[in-house]
C-alpha cells in the first residue's frame, strides 16, 4: 500500500478501501492502446504521486500505469475515473456490458495491482469537480472517455485546470476518431499546451 493512494483512499472514501468486497471473476483484460508507451514513459518521467484515467473500460491502460509506479518504486496512485455504464456508441449500438465496473475491479485484484490503484466511480464532469473540490491534482491525465466533439473537449478543459504544472495530458484516438482529433486541435489552439505528439492513436502534451 502507498502512502498516496492511504491518503486519497481518505479523502474519498473515509478510509473505505473500495476494493474489499469485490467478488473475484475470469480475468478479461481486454483494451486498446492499452500498452502504449506514452504511458509508461509518463510514469518514468514525471514519477507521479497521482496520476488519473478518465474512462477506464476493463482496466488494461490503468493497470500498465500503475504496473509501471511498481516497477520503478514510485510511492503513487492512479485515479480510475469511469461510471463502466458505456459510453453513447455502447448505448446506441451494442448495448451496455453488464457489470463492467466488477470485472475491472477484478482484473485489478488478480493483477495484485490494488495497491496502487483507486477506482472512482463517476462521471468525468462530477470526478472533476471532487477532485477540485478535495484539492486533488495529478501531474499525469489520461483522457480515453468519451469520442463525440463536445463531450472530449469538455474532458480536456475540466481536466487542464486540475492537471499541475509541468503535469503530462495523453488522449487516447487521436488519430482515429475525426471528432477526438478536432476536439484535442481546436483545444490546442486556445490553450498552446508545450511539447506535442502523437503516435500510434495517442497524442500526449505538457502544461507549461
């Protein structure tokens, strides 16, 4: 256990550890772009004590995060932000996966990855302003929510007054969502974040 992740698992959860009656189930860690080097590099880099995921699915990129803070002994936490309900396109075309929010927390317990891990189970305007609210602040966000314009562009603006100085914004589908891509360029535009990339469907900048 952390000592970060002790001190948010008290400031949102009154000392409550979220994972302690979690039924166990088959692991399914199934994800896209869920090993993509930005994330670790981010972790290397920055070394983060809280780090944050806004849209989490089954956890896979959460726990490549979190997988890496152990690796290196980075006394951190990652923030899984997601209400696992799906998003619009799961609603119109598949419908929603039963349970998601259990099977990620799961993967996480057999993964042995709980101690650096803390599920939050809100959507990303709420989980925003908690966060604010609490004086929360992560050097390192992961946006791979929702894909609709307005819906990535309200992520990005909610998450970069949270983000720390210096701190590390990555968005998942850049290039492969139309809508992810103007969202994160007309973003671009208003704010000229530093340093900015992208490869392999994700772009990463820094806030100066």
């Amino acid at each position: 256990m952390t000592i970060v992740r002790d001190e948010i698992i008290a400031k949102l959860f009154h000392g409550n550890d979220p994972f302690a009656r979690v039924l166990t189930r088959p692991v399914d860690i199934q994800g896209w772009n869920s090993n993509h080097p930005y994330l670790t590099d981010a972790i290397d880099k920055l070394k983060p004590d809280i780090a944050v995921e806004v849209g989490v699915w089954k956890g896979a990129s959460v726990l490549t995060m979190a997988n890496r803070m152990r690796e290196i002994g980075c006394d951190g936490v990652v923030i899984a932000c997601d209400t696992w309900l799906g998003s619009t396109e799961h609603w119109l075309q598949i419908g929603v996966p039963p349970d998601l929010y259990g099977l990620f927390a799961s993967n996480v317990m057999a993964a042995g990855a709980c101690d650096y891990i803390v599920p939050f189970r809100l959507d990303s305007v709420t989980a925003s302003e908690v966060l604010t609210h609490l004086g929360i602040r992560p050097s390192v966000i992961h946006i791979d929510a929702a894909h609709d314009y307005r819906s990535v562009m309200t992520d990005l603006s909610r998450w970069w007054s949270l983000l720390t100085v210096n701190g590390m914004m990555i968005v998942d589908d850049y290039d492969s969502w139309s809508s992810v891509t103007r969202a994160v360029d007309d973003f671009r535009d208003r704010m000229r974040p530093d340093k900015f990339e992208f490869s392999g469907n994700k772009c990463r900048f820094v806030k100066s």
